[in-house]
C-alpha cells in the first residue's frame, strides 16, 4: 500500500468535485483504495487529496497518465498539481481511553 499526497486549486470547488466523482470506477480500475478531500482554510478552492493506492507503480502510472492530465484540466484544475508519494512509518491513533 502506497499513500499519494495531491495538492491543487481549481477553478471551482463543485465543477471538480461533480468530475472527481464521476472519475470512481476509473481511479478504482487503476489502484485507488480510498480517498480523503481535504478543502485549504479560507480558501474553499485549494484541494488537499489524500488517496491510499494498491501499489507505488500502480500510482506512479496513473498521476503520468495522459487520460488523468485531460481530465484534470476539463475539471478546471488550475496548474501543475504537487504530488507527494508516501510510505507510513509510524502512527498513532488516540482514543477516549487515552
């Protein structure tokens, strides 16, 4: 399991998120196990993505794609996205017990 950090603006919160959507079976077709959308505070526009993939050369080939460039940029995805590639080291998950 391979964690990908995305960050990127777009031009419009719900425009994206309508294509982002549509986009499910396709992301889960190339690898992707889950996703968290995390919006920048104070500006609704400014998209942190956190997906959990099946494998680093499963996600590395899909953030390449041409297919995702495309999308991306019908989505109104503004720039070049910063992607991250991560491997877990180390958590912790606190609890009422703590």
């Amino acid at each position: 399991m391979i964690n990908v950090l995305i960050y990127h603006e777009v031009a419009d919160y719900t425009v994206w998120k309508a294509a982002f959507d549509s986009a499910f079976d396709w992301r889960r077709k190339n690898g992707e196990c889950s996703c968290r959308i995390f919006r920048s505070a104070g500006n609704a526009n400014g998209l942190t993505l956190f997906f959990e993939w099946e494998s680093l050369e499963k996600a590395r080939a899909f953030i390449a794609s041409e297919e995702l460039k495309a999308k991306m940029a019908s989505a109104g995805v503004k720039g070049a996205p910063r992607v991250d590639f991560l491997t877990e080291v180390h958590g912790i998950r606190r609890s009422a017990a703590d």
